[in-house]
C-alpha cells in the first residue's frame, strides 16, 4: 500500500501481529558460506552481452568454462594481466544482473567485482567513446519523491550506492594512462600507438551512473538530465550489481564506454559499434588489473 511506504530514515515497524521474538540462547549463525570477499579470490567482471564479453575472452590464458545455473548467463575463467578473473555474462537487465551478481559472489568468493561494457551516455556534453567510472548509482526511473525521498532513491535504501574512492581513483589512472599513451593489448593497438580499442585516445570521466530496466532514448534524456543533471550515462545493469554488491559485502567498480548518446545534439556523432567500445572497456580493465 503506498501510505504505509516509511519516511527517509524511519525503521520499519514490526508487524503488530509478530510475537516478539527471545534471541538470548539462539545459536550463533554459521557464516562458513559468508559473501564477504576474499582475499585471495579471483576478480568477477560483469557483462551484459556476448559482444561484449568476447575481448574479455580473447585476452584470458587457459580460459575455461564454467557452468551457470542461470538462463542466459553464461562463465569463463582465466588470467588475465597476472590475475585470476572470471567473465559472467549476465544477460541485459536489473533482473538478470541481480541473479548472476549474486550467483557468482556466492560460488566464486571474488575480492572484487567490475562491471563492464557499453553504456549510453546521457550528459548533454559528454561524447561517443568516453571512458566512464563509476563513482555513483542510482536508478533513473525509481520515484518515491512524494515521500520525501531522493530521486533514483528506492525506500529503505541509500540515496546513493557508492564505489570506493580508491577504486575509483585507480580505474581513472588506468584508464586515463592507457588512452594518453596508447598503450593498448589485443586488437587494441601496438605499445606507443595513439588508438586503444579501435579509437583515438580520448576522455576518461568519473561520476554518476543511471541504471533501469528502459532503454534512455530521446524522450526520457531531457526529464532524466533534469533530475539527475550531475549524470553521465544511463544503462541497464549497473545500479543493480552495485546493490547487489553493496549488500553483500563485496568491493564494486564500474567502467563503461559510451557507445550511444540518449540525446544528442545536432552535428554529434551518436553511435560507435559495440564491438569497438567493448574493446576499449576490455583493454581498460585489462589495464587496471596490471596494477591490482
């Protein structure tokens, strides 16, 4: 019922039908299956699709299948630049990225996950092939505002999901020496080369990240940028692992590159093909990772 929706910062009352509880003898929970990280873990990297998994895969030594209960999805595990990492592709959607995020912190016990890919770009200035970090994440299309809640803010949660500073500030350092210097891997670009993922070197930005299960085309990127003017891109996924993540006790990084702008303006390129920018996100993560 939407009058019983609590106020920020209200705990939710108990039901008064709800015997109170005795917790004084009750045994101590066995936490031998915790999701907390774990030190020696592999890195979980999170994409939504198989194009965009694919330079992922290319750049694995001894890569090996893994099987997932999960309709859609689908697991590789390898190295890559001298760490263990497994490659979960969660198929599109908050849903989807719930279900394999958790999935794979449960089995995998990772010390990190990254989310990865391509995503819209939704700030008016922001361009086709940037690299983005995510620093924040909300849901673009959550709304309980009449209720005195922020938007993108669900009841019960925070206003903001947020990664760690330090992680942030590592994958921006990454990611921006790896477009300055060009020192791409792969299809990427030869040491000394001024391309990185099929591109020209290019920006690297850090900030707010909109995710919802909508796709941001046009007619919502005005109403959005009103809402959220401090957001750089919109996609399907993110917000929801970084919950995800959040509650379960596991650092979250975010790194995606824009491949579509929701809203462009006259003369501004508004498309690049998922193949380049997976790419460019797979060499930026290949790049971060050398320095973990």
């Amino acid at each position: 019922m939407t009058d019983s929706i609590p106020a920020p910062g209200t705990p939710t009352p108990a039901s008064p039908d709800t015997p109170p509880t005795d917790t004084s003898a009750a045994p101590t929970p066995d936490t031998s299956g915790s999701a907390a990280p774990t030190p020696g873990g592999p890195v979980l990297v999170l994409v939504a699709m198989a194009q965009e998994a694919a330079p992922l895969h290319r750049r694995l030594e001894g890569a090996r299948a893994i099987p997932v209960p999960l309709a859609g999805a689908s697991a590789r595990a390898g190295r890559l630049a001298g760490q263990e990492v497994v490659v979960l592709t969660s198929g599109i959607g908050v849903a989807a990225a719930t279900a394999a995020t958790t999935w794979g912190i449960l089995t995998q016990h990772p010390r990190l996950v990254i989310d990865t890919g391509s995503c819209g770009g939704l700030a008016a200035d922001i361009e086709v092939g940037t690299v983005v970090v995510g620093s924040a994440f909300t849901w673009s299309l959550a709304d309980a505002t009449a209720f005195g809640y922020a938007p993108g803010q669900v009841p019960g949660g925070p206003v903001r999901h947020e990664a760690e500073p330090t992680l942030v500030d590592r994958a921006t350092a990454a990611a921006d020496h790896l477009l300055r210097h060009g020192a791409g891997t792969g299809s990427g670009g030869a040491e000394g080369s001024d391309t990185v993922g099929g591109l020209d070197a290019g920006a690297v930005r850090a900030g707010l990240m909109l995710s919802g299960d909508a796709f941001v085309t046009a007619p919502l990127a005005g109403p959005l940028r009103e809402r959220f003017p401090e957001a750089l891109t919109a996609d399907m996924e993110t917000t929801a692992i970084a919950r995800t993540c959040e509650a379960m006790g596991v650092p979250f990084l975010a790194v995606r590159t824009v491949s579509d702008l929701c809203g462009p303006a006259a003369g501004q390129q508004f498309h690049l093909e998922l193949e380049v920018v997976a790419e460019r996100s797979a060499a930026v993560v290949e790049e971060l990772l050398r320095g973990l």
